[in-house]
C-alpha cells in the first residue's frame, strides 16, 4: 500500500519529534496498570490481574467465580454494565478470562473498576445462604 500525504508527514513527526510523546504514555499505561493490579487485588479477590508483559490489557482470571464463559460476559456487560474482551475468543486457555484494556484515560478504568465490584458484591450477596 501506498500511504498518503498525511500518513508520511505523520510518520515523519512521530520520529523526529514523538520521543516525549511516548514516554508520557508509557508512564500513563504503567500508571494505570499499577491502579488495575492493586485495585483488584484490594477490593475483588474472586479475581486475579495477570501482570501483562509488553502490552496495554490485562487479561483478569474470573475461574473462582464459577461461570460458563457466556454467563461471564453477561454478568459483566448487564450487571456491571462493562464490555471485555472475552478469553475464550483466544483459545481454550483463555476460557474463564477477560481481557481490559488499559490504554485509556483513568477516569475510565476506575468507573469499570468500581461497576465491577459493585456487580461482584452483589454477586457474594446473592450467594450467601
């Protein structure tokens, strides 16, 4: 593919000039990536954050929960009104995961956060005998 003009000049600005861009967004993405892990690990221990390796998502292991893979995007998208990316999509090891995306400002992934261990503890409520 041929790029056009606003695809050289762009690519031309990102490589003489991006550098302090990109550093802010690597202190963001870390930033919100430490929020997430510690968020979940506080306040939601059904589930478990994978510290991801060189990416913006975490993949966030919802097995303790005891759901089919499609209760649990239902659980999460009607109750805590949240939309994941579905493990199983992955494969078959992805299954009883979700993966959030983290590249987003963090007033965004602390309104998800907060939908979801609202739904959660309605969930333990629901449970109990």
């Amino acid at each position: 593919m041929r790029p056009n003009v606003f695809g050289i000049e762009g690519t031309i600005a990102a490589y003489e000039e991006g550098i302090p861009w990109l550093e802010e967004l690597l202190m963001v993405l870390e930033d919100n990536k430490q929020y997430v892990l510690n968020y979940i690990k506080e306040y939601m221990p059904e589930l478990q954050a994978i510290q991801p390796e060189a990416t913006h998502l975490i993949w966030i292991d919802c097995q303790k929960l005891g759901m089919s893979d499609e209760e649990l995007c239902t659980f999460f998208l009607e109750k805590a009104r949240v939309k994941f990316d579905e493990g199983f999509k992955f494969g078959e090891t992805g299954s009883a995961f979700i993966r959030m995306n983290i590249a987003c400002p963090k007033e965004r992934i602390d309104m998800a956060l907060r939908r979801m261990n609202e739904a959660l503890l309605e969930h333990r409520i629901g449970k109990q005998p």
